[in-house]
C-alpha cells in the first residue's frame, strides 16, 4: 500500500509504500529508497526500528491527521493511503468552493484561541491552543482562508475531530 506523509502545512508529501511479506515482515521504500524496519507492539505503544535505530511511537487523533510522539518529541502530520487520497480528491471535486472546517487532532481542553472572526490566515498560521495529556499544542491553519466562525472558547473541553473554526 503507498501512502502519502506530508511533515508539515505546505511541505511536499514523502511516498511510502509498506507491503507486508509472507513471513509478517515488513518492505518498506520510502521515495523509493529500500529502508530497513520492524514494527513491534508493547501495550499502547509501538516499538519501531528503522535502518538499526529504536524508538518508542504512540499516536493520538484520526488519520489523515495524526499526532505522533517519538523520543519525547511530538509533531503532527498527514498520513494519506492512495486511497484515502483518490476519496478526498472525489470528493473536492463535487464540494469545490465550500468551507473549509479545522477540527480538534485530539480530546483536550481549548487553552486559548488566537484567531478572530474577519482573520485571513495562511497556512502555518497558529489558530488555538489544545492542552492533552499536560502538553499544550497549537492547532495551525492548513490552507489559506478567512475566519468566519470560531466554534470554541477558551476552556471548553472538546472531543478529537471536534470542530473549531470555520473557514470561508
């Protein structure tokens, strides 16, 4: 299966294709490189080792985007199956022009909103704080738009894919 992983708002998405061999093993290319990986479960966790080196993955939120947290460092990217792709590139085609909702990566509480209603925002443009699990994380804007409404306030508790604002 290929997939699509985008680092960050604007970045070129990196393909990775994963098939699983016979053995469960894994062959993985990632920009068509062979790279060497083992994907092990431990409780909520996975253990992942690539090219020889270890370290711990937790995941949190709903794909296409995930939180990940690896060696104690946290990033949000979109992860997209060519599937998942095709569906969303059909699915904008017969949408095109509508608003553009920015939901919650996570459950958490809104430690502060930073975007007002009238707001033109580029991508990578901090809109809310999100606290989880003692860490407070920016939700950013991921294309360019206006702010037309802001769904939340500072305090509210929200559910992952909770939605935040609205764009137009």
């Amino acid at each position: 299966m290929r997939y699509y992983v985008e680092l960050g708002p604007g970045e070129q998405p990196i393909p990775v294709d994963v098939t699983e061999l016979p053995d469960s093993a894994l062959s993985v290319q990632i920009n068509g490189k062979a790279v060497d990986v083992d994907v092990v479960s431990v409780g909520a966790a996975l253990s992942v080792r690539v090219d020889g080196k270890v370290c711990d993955l937790t995941t949190e939120g709903t794909p296409p985007d995930i939180g990940a947290i690896a060696s104690g460092s946290r990033a949000y990217v979109r992860v997209e199956s060519e599937r998942m792709r095709a569906a969303s590139a059909a699915k904008k085609g017969t949408t095109a022009g509508t608003e553009k909702i920015v939901k919650s990566p996570m459950p958490g509480r809104i430690v502060k909103v930073m975007a007002a209603i009238g707001d033109e925002v580029l991508p990578g443009t901090a809109l809310l704080v999100v606290e989880a699990m003692k860490m407070e994380n920016e939700v950013k804007a991921k294309a360019k738009g206006t702010v037309a409404e802001i769904m939340v306030k500072a305090g509210d508790t929200v559910e992952a894919n909770a939605k935040l604002l609205r764009f137009e």
